[in-house]
C-alpha cells in the first residue's frame, strides 16, 4: 500500500476523524514540519511522511526512519483549564493510545517510561513531545510517533522491532497513523478514563530497578511509583525519594 494524503485521509474518515493532513515521501522530521505548517497556516494538523532524512529522538538523539514505517506528528491546543495536566498527561497517553492500537493488531506492548512502547523488551515506537510556547504560555503540543510497521531495521536488530516482524505479516501504514491519531483524541476527551490508572497498569519500568543518568551525574534506585504529574518517583538506597523528569535524565533498567 502506498502512503498518501488522500489514503491517511480515507482512512481517518473511516473513523469519524477531521483533521487536516500533509504528507511528504521524505523530510528532514515531521516534527519540524508540523511546527512549521502549524505557524503558517494557524491550525492543527497531522503531518506523515515516507522516510525521515533527520528523525529526532528525546535527549537529542536521532530517529532511524527508513520506507515503510510510521512517521507522524499532530498538534493540539491544551484546554485554557487543565494546561499542565492535558501537557503532561498527554505524554502518558500517546503511548497509550499506540499500545491500544497495537492490542486490537494482536501485538502485546508494555510502555517504558516515559513513552517508548516495547514489545518482547524491543522498542516498537518512539514518542517525542514538545509544547511550543507563545511568550511565557502553552500554545499548542506536538506528539510525534515512529511506529515500525513494515520497515527495516538495519542494526538495531537487538533493541527495536517492528509490527511485520512481530505478526509476519505486513501493515497498512495510513490505517495506523489514523487509528492512533483518532485513539488518542478519543482518550484525550473521555472525561471518565483515568490516564494514570491505565498507565500503571502498562508501565514496564515501575517495579524496577534503574539508573538515572543526569547532566549532573547519576544514582540508582528503585521505580517505585509515578507522581500527579506523571514523573517517576525513584526511591534511593538511603530512603529517599526523588521525582525525575524525562526532560533532564535518561533512564536504564539494571539488573538486581
Ligand atoms: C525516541 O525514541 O527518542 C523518540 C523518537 C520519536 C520519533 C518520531 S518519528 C516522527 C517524529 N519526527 C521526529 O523527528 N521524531 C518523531
């Protein structure tokens, strides 16, 4: 199946989904794309595309994003409200919303913390997120996904896989990007699901020990619970307890 504006967009009106599409066959990042699009033309949007020549991971790191996965961005503007809540709490349900999807497929995920999305310890997809402000507020989210569908894994055979290799079987990519994108509004706007509480029920890296690593230096500790705002609380040998953020550590699970 070859990816398409018009099949992303078939696709999502399936599911009673309006959003505008862009999609390019390739582009540096689509996160950087849907930022751009987004300031130009004043709206959200969804922006996929084919293959990224500069696909961006948290902590500066770079995405492998080679034909046949699925790369995507859409923003959203948080309610005036609940702005640090919907900001944090739309970081858990991103990953949510892929594992979902990925359970209707068939394909078992466990969620590391904070939004990388395994299956069998192998990463499936990788989340990044970023709130562009105006001025000192908020504006709007960007939630960006690298989902492996049907694309190779060169060399990161050991530590990702991909849904084709999971299944044995290949996957429409439109039909994922749009059941994720629709997922995640549905969740987003249920008033009755409890973000966190289904969040636990997925993370991998509580119950675990972990290293933290921080510019500053690093400690271990044991992942004992997540706080309101969704930051790992990790308890020290001495006792104490410290919240980390995915903005400034990196996180490893050691053996104990
Ligand atoms: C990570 O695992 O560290 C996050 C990876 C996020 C990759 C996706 S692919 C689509 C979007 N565009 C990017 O440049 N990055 C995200």
């Amino acid at each position: 199946m070859i990816l398409s504006e018009e099949e992303i967009l078939m696709r999502l009106k399936e599911l009673n989904m309006i959003i505008p599409v862009k999609y390019y066959d390739v582009t540096a990042s689509t996160n950087a794309a849907v930022k751009s699009l987004r300031s130009e033309r004043g709206e959200n949007l969804l922006v996929a595309a084919g293959r990224q020549t500069a696909g961006r991971g948290r902590n500066g790191r770079s995405f492998q994003s080679e034909f046949g996965g699925a790369y995507f961005s859409f923003t959203f503007s948080p309610n005036a409200e609940n702005t640090t809540a919907q900001l944090y709490g739309s970081i858990m349900l991103s990953a949510l919303a892929v594992r979902s999807v990925m359970e209707e497929k068939g394909i078992d995920c466990s969620i590391k913390w904070p939004n990388d999305v395994l299956c069998g310890g192998k990463k499936l997809c990788g989340i990044l997120s970023e709130v562009v402000y105006d001025r000192d507020y908020p504006d709007y989210m960007v939630i960006g996904m690298g989902i492996n569908v049907n694309n190779p894994l060169d060399g990161l055979g050991d530590i990702a896989v991909s849904m084709k290799e999971i299944a044995g079987k290949e996957f429409d990519v439109a039909e994922i990007i749009a059941a994720v994108v629709r997922r995640f509004f549905e969740m987003l706007i249920d008033k009755d699901f409890s973000v966190m509480d289904e969040y636990k029920k997925y993370c991998a890296t509580l119950g675990k020990n972990v290293k933290v690593s921080r510019p500053d230096g690093e400690f271990y500790g044991f992942a004992e619970d997540l706080d309101s705002r969704g930051l790992l609380v990790v308890r020290t040998s001495d006792g104490k307890r410290q919240s980390v953020s995915c903005g400034d550590v990196s996180i490893r699970e050691v053996l104990s």
